[in-house]
C-alpha cells in the first residue's frame, strides 16, 4: 500500500527519538558554580566536610550543599561570586595538603546519573578558564638523550675495561678519545651491540671515535618528548583537581592545554612549565670541593656543583638514580625533627640500583641533585627567542647510615618546596622544556553571557523559522517543525554521549544544521506541492515528493559534511569546535527530514483516501 512503512521502520524511528530525548536530557537541568577539595594521596573524610562547611559558616558564605563524591568534598553555590570568595576561605582554612579548585557541578537528577548520563562539556568561552599554547623545545629533548648516552657508555666501558681519555659531546655527535687502538676497536664493537640509533665513524686526531645519532632515531625522540611531555600535562592538571581539562598536541611540537573553571593563571603556569626532576649520586669525599672551585680542577669522573647556600659540592657523574625511575613522591614531615620532607618510592630497576649503592658504600655521603630548567628570553635580529637554561642546585647531602631501596626520606628542604616538588615527580618529569607563547583567560562571568546570547540567538532563529514554516506549509509544516526540533534534540544527544565540548563555534553549528533541515523539508513540501499543482492524487504527491527530493536532499548533505570533515582534520581549535556540531546535525538531519518526517506523514495520511493535502 502507497505511503506505509513497514513496522520495522516506524520502530526504529521510535526508539532512535527516544533515546535521542532519554540521552540529550541531562543537558536541560544546568550547573551549580562549585569548589571541590581533594586530599593529596589521601581519601577526604566526613571530617574535612566538616571543616569546609564550619569555614564558610564564620565567613558568612552561603552555599547550597557540601557533599563527598567521588574522592573529593563538593560545596555548591548559588553564583560565582560567592564560589570565587568561597575558593579563598577554603584555601586557607584547610592548608596546603589539600587541592582546592574551582569547578561546575551539573544539577543532573540522580536517576540520570545512575544511569551513567552527563551534560556535555563545554569550551573556554563558556564556562571560563585559561587557555595555554605551549611550544616544546625538540632540541633540548634530542640533547638529553645524548647526555643519558654518554653517561650509560661512560659507565659501559668501565665495566668493560675499555680505557678512554674523554667522553664528550660536540652538537648530535659523542666524540671518545682512547688510549689504543684496541681500546677503539672495543668500544666499536659496544657501540654496535648496545646503541644501535648511532652511527659510529672514525674521528680526529687517532684513536677517537664519533657516535652521531641517526636521523631517524631524532625524529623518533622528539616525537615521543611530545607524547611524554603530553602525559606529564595531564598528570599535572589532575594534581590541579580540574575537571574536564584539555591536553592536546597541535602541530607538530605544540601542546594545547584548557583548564576550565581555573582562575590563578599563576599557580596553573607555574605547575604546567616547570621542568624539574632528581638525580642521586655520590659525594667525592676523596677531593676537595673548594679547592676544585677555585682552581678549576676538577677530578675526571666528578662534577662541580652548588648547594643551596652556594657550598660548592663535588658529585660523582655516574647517577644512581634519576627522577624517571620514581613511582611516587609524597610531602610530609620527618618523624626525627618535624621537618618537611619527600618520600620516595622507586620502581623496580631504581630500587635495585639504589640498594647495591647503599650496600656498597656505607657511611659514604650521597646527594640529592635537584635539577629544574628555566626559561630566560633573549632578543636576537629584533626577535625575542627563549633560550632554556638548566640549573643544577644538590637540595641534600646525607650519609648512607643503613641499606635501603624501595622507600626512602628527602629532607633539608622547606614546606613549600617539598609539596611541589613531591607533586612534580608525582606527575612525572618532562622530556624537554616548553615555553608558553600563548595564553588566555576567560572570566565565568563572560562564559554566562557568552552561553545567554547563543542560546537566546538559537532560540530566536529556531522560533522565527517554526512559525513561518507552520504557517507557509500548514500540517506539513507543523510536521517539518518537529522534524527540526528533533534534529536539535538528537545532535545535542549525539555530543552528549560522545561527551564533545561544546564552543560558541559549536553553537553556529547547531544553528546552521538547523537552517539545512528546514531546507530539506522545504525541499520536500514544494515537491509534493508541485505534483499536486499537476494533478497526481495526494498519496501519490506525497510518494512522488519524497523520492524526488531524496537525491538533492543526500547530494546537499554528503557535500556539506564532507566539508565538515575536512575542517575537522585540518582546522584547530574553534574550526574543530564547529566542524563536530556541524557534522552530527548534518547526520541527524538526514534522519529526521527523510525518514523521520515520512514516517509521521505516512501514519497520519498513508493508506487513507484524501481529497486534498494541507500543504
């Protein structure tokens, strides 16, 4: 029969607008302007819920609720001004050994959550926050790696007795002197055996040998410095306590980081640049530091550095162990004196190491290197460029006074330097330096008007284009009206369950979807309206209608989205933002002008003998 679809059809229309509603609904309930509190390494209790709510009661600061969810206290308020005062008093209240951040928790029913349900992000220039560009120096990591080379070899040739004069290194190149020829011949044959990214030639004068790393091996290390350097962001942030963070490449050696809700540019710049890591070594208590200080004599094996007071230190070059080896590193204080200090937990290769040091050398002083890369800017041919500069301080001297591994105590170092330097290699160290380049803040006061005047504006537009097309098409029009509303409720449920963020460009996405689904409806009414004009009954108007516009409808659409998907790939950032929204309304639309809207047509008119069509 003409007009009729079959039930499987009118089913999966059904449900698909079902669970489009069921999916998209978490959205309309809005968000609280909240402060979480999070405990470092610990798991918050009733006891700290308490405190935050005794905090704001002396400040006379309203909220709404403070309730414990998922690790962390969450105190809802009713503005952003009293969550902004709000921040501070906790802050203070609780000290140091706890994260406080600015956060927006969704007003989502609790039968919506259980269900596993949330409202989509959104972007920046929504919800407020800072945004960073970052640009990592490749160099430097390619650099690093060469000096983790040399010091490996270093100690690889010793155990192998090749007996070499200087080890150094001259750009992507070690150069070794030896003593004999044997002694070269040794150390090709370990060169091709243990380090196969280098490339071994033979130097000036005699008896040198030159290791350059491989082109292939550079752009192997600076792709992962990027990826490292990526991983260690995101552990970061999560220290930060920032909900929905983007940590993102872009390029081909910048990283994009957005925290929304975060407001002190300073601490989150100050955590997100620093590069600081740890090496232990031996103290040469064979030499004097001084001397070796004032002469420039320095033994072969030893390196001349400082301590906090600027006592100059002599440390053997071999490293024990260094700050990639490290598990975890919490802040706390000595059981002896008080003291603030780190506690380390080495994994399983620098447990080892660090328990044959300590078994070997009893009653022999180790050090604590602490070594952090700063950026200083300098201006070459009127250009500012970064130049990375590292910077070595030893942040401890202690002797070995019994064998330990796995678990051990830094001290000599103040409260603030031990809680960030513990949340530092808690996160990881990075593989090279960054320098920030760009960086943005976003207001939450400009993220609700930025969200008013979007949703007013696609309110607006989605009001004026019902109304015309109910009046213009009548029944069919009114249909076309729900083909549309349900083009918006899908797309939402579409960035819902794929949880995409959603920008101001992402807005003018949906508004532009919405704008290419009243066309495909348009499409189809003037089809049935032109075979009605030629005298073809209404059943067939309505089937003619629908299969001549198929083919534009598609042909519209396919192109379009192609377009969106170029932009995705292509684009960053707010192209991105756009070229999602466009893309799932696009997909959407196609649903609900073609089969959507012909199966509400075929159940009200099909099978039925009509005189006429309200089109």
């Amino acid at each position: 029969m003409l007009n009729r679809y079959p039930s499987w059809k009118n089913i999966t229309v059904i449900l698909v607008t079902v669970i489009g509603i069921l999916l998209a609904l978490p959205n309309l309930y809005g968000e609280d302007p909240s402060v979480q509190v999070s405990e470092n390494n610990a798991q918050v209790s009733s006891a700290t819920t308490l405190q935050v709510e005794q905090a704001l009661d002396a400040a006379k600061l309203p909220y709404k609720s403070a309730v414990i969810s998922d690790n962390r206290v969450l105190v809802r308020f009713s503005d952003t001004d009293t969550q902004l005062r709000a921040l501070s008093v906790v802050k203070k209240s609780l000290g140091s050994n706890f994260v406080v951040a600015l956060n927006l928790a969704p007003r989502t029913p609790r039968w919506i959550r259980d269900i596993g349900l949330r409202p989509m992000a959104k972007g920046l220039d929504l919800q407020g926050g800072v945004h960073f560009q970052l640009q990592v120096d490749l160099d430097a990591a390619v650099q690093a790696k060469l000096q983790r080379d040399m010091t490996d070899l270093r100690g690889a040739m010793r155990e192998k007795l090749i007996h070499y004069q200087d080890v150094s290194i001259s750009g992507d190149t070690i150069n070794m002197l030896f003593r004999t020829a044997d002694d070269v011949s040794k150390a090709r044959a370990l060169l091709s055996t243990q380090y196969p990214e280098l490339t071994v030639n033979s130097g000036t004068p005699a008896n040198s040998l030159a290791a350059r790393i491989s082109p292939q091996a550079v752009q192997s290390i600076r792709q992962l410095a990027v990826e490292q350097n990526i991983t260690t962001l995101r552990n970061r942030v999560n220290e930060l306590g920032v909900a929905e963070p983007v940590v993102q490449q872009q390029g081909g050696n910048s990283i994009v980081v957005e925290l929304p809700g975060v407001q002190d540019t300073a601490r989150a710049k100050e955590i997100l640049g620093a590069t600081a890591t740890l090496e232990f070594r031996l103290v040469d208590y064979t030499a004097d530091a001084v001397s070796a200080q004032k002469t420039g004599h320095i033994p072969l094996d030893d390196q001349l550095f400082t301590d906090k007071s600027g006592r100059p230190v002599l440390l053997k070059r071999d490293v024990i162990v260094s700050g990639d080896q490290l598990v975890n590193a919490t802040s706390g204080f000595s059981q002896e004196d008080g003291t603030p200090d780190v506690n380390v937990t080495l994994d399983s290769a620098g447990a080892a190491k660090m328990g044959e040091t300590t078994r070997e050398n009893l009653n022999r002083p180790m050090a604590v290197l602490y070594i952090e890369t700063k950026t200083e800017r300098t201006t070459v041919n009127g250009q500012v460029i970064p130049v990375h500069k590292k910077v070595y301080t030893v942040i401890n001297v202690a002797t070995i006074r019994g064998i330990f591994s796995k678990n051990f105590q830094i001290s000599g170092l103040g409260q603030d330097e031990a809680k960030n330097l513990s949340l530092l290699l808690r996160a990881g160290s990075l593989a090279a330096p960054m320098d920030i380049v760009e960086e943005r803040t976003v207001g939450p006061s400009l993220g609700q008007e930025n969200i008013k005047q979007g949703f007013y504006a696609a309110l607006l537009g989605f009001v004026l284009v019902v109304v015309f097309i109910a009046m213009y098409y009548k029944t069919f029009g009114v249909i076309a009206d729900l083909a549309v509303f349900m083009n918006l409720v899908l797309t939402v449920a579409l960035l819902t369950i794929f949880q995409a963020t959603l920008t101001l460009p992402g807005i003018a996405g949906i508004v532009l979807t919405l704008g290419m689904g009243v066309d495909a409806n348009v499409l189809i009414n003037e089809h049935i309206r032109e075979e009605v004009r030629a005298g073809n009954s209404p059943q067939a108007s309505i089937h003619a209608g629908y299969e001549r516009a198929f083919a534009t409808i598609v042909d519209a659409h396919v192109t379009t989205l192609t377009a969106a998907v170029m932009l995705f790939l292509f684009g960053t950032g707010p192209v991105k933002g756009f070229a999602v929204t466009l893309s799932l309304g696009i997909l959407t639309s196609l649903f609900t002008a073609i089969m959507g809207t012909r199966s509400i047509v075929n159940w009200v008119y099909g099978g039925r003998k009509l005189t006429r069509l309200p089109v």
